[in-house]
C-alpha cells in the first residue's frame, strides 16, 4: 500500500470508530478533526536493521491507547498492514 492509500485507510476506520464513541470513553479525542496526518517510514539500523511504518493521528491525546489499538487492529484484519500508530494534538 502506498502512503496515501494507508492514510485514506486510516480515516475511514477513524469514521468506522466514531460510530462506536462510547468505546473511547478513556481517550479524550476530537472527533470532529479527527484524521491521519502523516504516514512515515521509520528505519532502525541497530541493533538490527527494521523497516517500520508510523501513521499519526492528529487530533487525539497523546494517550489515546484504545484509539491507537482499534486503529491498529483494523489495518492488520483487512488489509494485512502492520504499523505503529500515535496520536497527537
């Protein structure tokens, strides 16, 4: 998937989690801007060489654990996409 096509992705399960608003009572979140601002390829080269993808969701405290877990469940059920997702202001 290219970046743009795990951002769009991500916004449509941002709008799929905001049906279910009472799920991420804990995580204080802005559902009105609520969206994926960024798609990064992230590289460690040690100890081992790892070639990562981080998608940032604006929008969303930075501790917006269920948020961030919902978000990552879905990209890994459909379509098969494995990343690190953050949240932020």
């Amino acid at each position: 998937m290219t970046g743009q096509e795990i951002a769009e992705a991500v916004n449509s399960i941002l709008k799929e989690a905001s049906l279910y608003k009472e799920d991420f009572s804990m995580d204080a979140i802005n559902w009105g801007d609520l969206k994926c601002n960024e798609v990064r390829h992230i590289s460690t080269i040690y100890p081992e060489e790892d070639k990562s993808i981080e998608v940032i969701i604006d929008e969303a405290s930075p501790d917006a654990y269920h948020l961030c877990e919902f978000v990552y469940d879905k990209l890994s059920e459909r379509y098969g996409v494995e990343v690190y997702v953050r949240t932020e202001w």
